[in-house]
C-alpha cells in the first residue's frame, strides 16, 4: 500500500461523502456539540473542586484534548475497521481483501478512513491551543518535537488497540463487547492518573498502556512529577506509540495467518 493509493482512495472518499454534504455537516455539528457539552461538563466540575488531584481547568483541558485528539487520529483509521471485521469475518467477505495484490491490513485501514472525526479534530485541536498559551510552557524547537511525537505516538497507541481487539475476531469471531471494555477503559484517562489506585495506574501504564496517550505528555509538558516514570517520561512518551503499533500489526499478521474463511 503506498501513498499515492491510499490518496487516490481518501480522494474517492471524499468525494462519495461530500455527495450528501447536508448529512456530512448536520453530523459533523452534532459531533461538535456533543463534545463541546463534555468540556463543560468538566468545566463545571472544576468549577466545585478547583482542582483535580493538583490540575486546574486548563491543564485538565489539555488531558482531556490529548485524548481526544489522539483518538479521532487513530480511530480514523481503525476503529470502524476493527467493528466491522467481525461480521466481514462471518460471511466470509474477508477473503476478498487477501486476493488483493496490497497489503490486507493497510488496506482496510485505508479503505474505511473515516472522515467523520473532522469535527473531534476541530474540537479537541481548538481547545489544546488555548490550553497551552495558557500555561508557561517554556517553548523550543525541542518542546514542538515533543508535543508532535505525543500526538503521533498517542494515535498509534488507540489504533493499535484498536486493530488488537479487530485481530481477535479471526480466532473469537465475535470481538463487540472488547470495544466496549476498550471505551470504558479509556474513560480512565480523561483524568489525571493519581486519582486512582495502584492497580489502574500501574494497569494504564505497563499493561495497557492507555495513560501515555494523554496523561505522561501532559505531566511532560507541565513538569508534573509521574510517580512510575520519574524523571524518565520524556524519553519513553515518544516510544511506547510505535512500539504499540509495531506489536499490533505483529500481532494482525499472526492473526491472518490463523484466519481459515467462514468456515474454519
């Protein structure tokens, strides 16, 4: 799968969606607000509290911007993928993709991009500027790179799972209620760590590493002590999101492999 196919496919995408442009918009908006009232939501909780285990309103609005934004990045490309592998795996339509002369992974992925997360883009985007010209961040071409590699990292890290959960319908077939499990999970991260247990943060950091999505780039980029990774965050943050990747993709070829059609 090359760049230049995975353009002619997002340029076909665009213009299939852009032929019902009044739904595209009405549904965009309605994404925009949805989100938009959780900020608020928020907002007002900070309101009653002042702060949440030492974050005040704009640094919580950048935890929670981080994970947002990742995840319209990375879910573009996996997670109506990943949902519906389970049924293409069922009816046997899934052999389609590996008599293609493509990589079968990229091209699903690149297949159902999903523009629908433009309005998660404008929304968490918007929000994680003002969030960082409100602190004093000590800014350097070193510090852009950070934020940069977190956004990319963090990406992989939601479409890794993602693709993860997708992989497991080729040995369990029905995979739904792990994406389920996935945003439940992930409700997590919308708050700082520490005001959880041991247990979840050492879950959300080693285990599933959900926390190095929002919650270590953030501590970085504040100069927030992280009781697991100490001093070491800001050369691990980068890391861990093509790793994920890299062990997810793995883990899909592993699956392909084991996948015997419909009726296997």
């Amino acid at each position: 799968m090359s760049f230049r196919l995975f353009g002619k496919l997002l340029r076909l995408l665009v213009k299939e969606r852009m032929e019902y442009r009044g739904d595209f918009a009405l549904g965009a908006i309605a994404q925009m607000i949805s989100y938009i009232a959780d900020y608020v939501v928020i907002w007002l909780f900070i309101q009653r509290f002042d702060t949440i285990a030492g974050w005040a309103w704009p640094e919580i609005s950048l935890l929670y911007s981080f994970g947002l934004l990742t995840y319209s990045i990375g879910a573009a490309f996996s997670f109506v993928q990943m949902r519906q592998l389970e049924a293409e795996v069922k009816n046997g339509t899934f052999d389609t993709l590996l008599i293609k002369p493509v990589n079968s992974y990229f091209y699903l992925i690149c297949r159902g991009f999903n523009l629908g997360y433009v309005a998660h883009v404008l929304v968490s985007g918007s929000v994680m500027v003002w969030a960082l010209l409100q602190m004093d961040i000590r800014w350097s071409p070193l510090t852009v790179a950070f934020v940069l590699a977190s956004i990319i990292g963090g990406a992989m890290i939601q479409a890794a799972v993602l693709s993860g959960i997708g992989t497991l319908a080729f040995v369990w077939v029905r995979t739904g209620f792990l994406f389920t499990l996935f945003f439940k999970l992930k409700d997590f991260v919308s708050y700082p760590l520490p005001i959880f247990g041991s247990v979840i943060q050492i879950t959300l950091t080693f285990i599933v590493p959900l926390a190095f999505i929002n919650y270590y780039p953030a501590a970085v980029l504040l100069g927030k002590d992280t009781l697991y990774l100490s001093g070491w965050a800001y050369l691990i943050v980068p890391v861990v999101g093509p790793l994920c990747y890299w062990l997810s993709y793995r883990f899909w070829r592993f699956g392909v492999n084991r996948y015997q059609g419909a009726g296997g």
